[in-house]
C-alpha cells in the first residue's frame, strides 16, 4: 500500500516537472495581411492645395463685382484697384431691368366691356383706371405703376377683393451694366466693395469668386 502510495507521488511530480519545464506549444501568428496584398502606408504629411494665377508667379484669390449700373463709376473703381497693384478688367453685360410693376385687369374681347369694368369701377372710387390701346394688353384696364413690388402686390389683392380679376406684373428695360474681375495675393481681402460704395453709396453689388483661368489686363 505505502509502495502504491510512492508511485503515485512520483507520478504527480513527474507531470508537474514536464508542465514547468517541458516545450510549449505556441500556435503560429495569424497573418495580417494576404500574402499577395500590400500592406497600407500611413501618409503622415499632404500639401494643401494652392490656387495660382495664370503667370505662375504667385498664389493668388480671384472675383467678380458687380453689377456697376454706371460706366463712370465702374471706371473710377477700376482705376482705384489698378492703383491698388492689382489685375483688374471690366466686362459689359446687357441685362433686363425692372423699371416698375404694373397693376392691371387682363384684356376684355372689346373696348366697350373694358370701358363698361371702368365705369362699374367708378363706385369704388378707384383710381388711375386707364383702357389700354394697342399693343399684347389691348383692352386690358391699367391701374397703375408701382416702383414697390408689395405696393403693387397690396394694390391688385385690394381690386381682387371688390370683385376685378387684377393681376400685378413686372416691366422690364434693357440696361448695361458693368463687372469687374480682379485678382489678389491670397488671403488678403481687398475692400474693393467698400471703394465702390465709397463712390456711389446706392450700388447693390455681389461679390463672387470665380476660376482664376486667364489673368485680367491691367
């Protein structure tokens, strides 16, 4: 029995012996990548990206202004940025532009019915009624011109209200007008807006970046 006993005892240290001291069996590392797969490069430093002019010799920013309505003030301003150091030129355009808003009744299939809506108008105590003669409104009943367009608006839903089909539309006129193009050393916000309204304080202008493709003529 004590025999067994030993056996038994020199067994357990023998297993322990081989677990502290015998070979590990480590698994082989699981590749990251496949082996025909390049790995990712991490990319630390980029270039931002920078806008030249069209010489080549200096980054610059580059815009449109406008639209000028006068030709002197536009060469005044002209003149100021060219002075300034800067590319500049000046470009025509031809636009329409709204002179006013007409306020009227669509045209009847005769005088005698437009004169008819006049005269049943009178009652209202509405004014500037006027039968139009000639022309894509003849026949209709003009009541009037309004530089405001919310007047105009007001005016056609007040004659719609006493019962008149009034309707409001826009009359336009071509005009010129000018824009200037400039460029400028980037990041160095010429008040070329504020000159402008240094001259005329009425100029309602838009400035717009635009391709810095071809360099303006100085």
């Amino acid at each position: 029995m004590q025999a067994l006993l030993v056996i038994l005892v020199l067994l357990n240290l023998g297993f322990l012996a081989l677990n502290l001291w015998g070979p590990e069996d480590v698994p082989e590392p699981t590749p990251l990548t496949e082996a025909k797969v390049p790995s990712l490069k991490l990319v630390k430093d980029i270039a931002p990206a920078v806008y030249s002019s069209a010489n080549g010799s200096s980054p610059s920013s580059c815009y449109t202004i406008g639209p000028y309505l006068s030709q002197g003030v536009a060469d005044q301003v002209v003149d100021k940025v060219r002075s300034y150091g800067l590319s500049v030129a000046l470009r025509s355009l031809q636009t329409m532009e709204v002179l006013n808003y007409l306020v009227y009744i669509p045209p009847l299939p005769t005088r005698a019915e437009a004169e008819a809506v006049v005269q049943d108008m009178q009652r209202f105590d509405v004014k500037d009624q006027l039968v139009i003669d000639s022309g894509p409104y003849e026949n209709a009943i003009s009541l009037g011109f309004f530089e405001d367009l919310n007047k105009a608006k007001r005016h056609a839903e007040y004659i719609r209200y006493l019962g008149y089909d009034a309707r409001y539309t826009e009359q336009k006129i071509p005009r010129k007008v000018q824009w200037l193009d400039y460029d400028e050393p980037f990041g160095s916000n010429t008040p070329v807006k504020l000159w402008s309204e240094a001259i005329d304080p009425n100029l309602r202008l838009q400035v717009l970046p635009r391709a810095c493709q071809t360099s303006p003529a100085s």
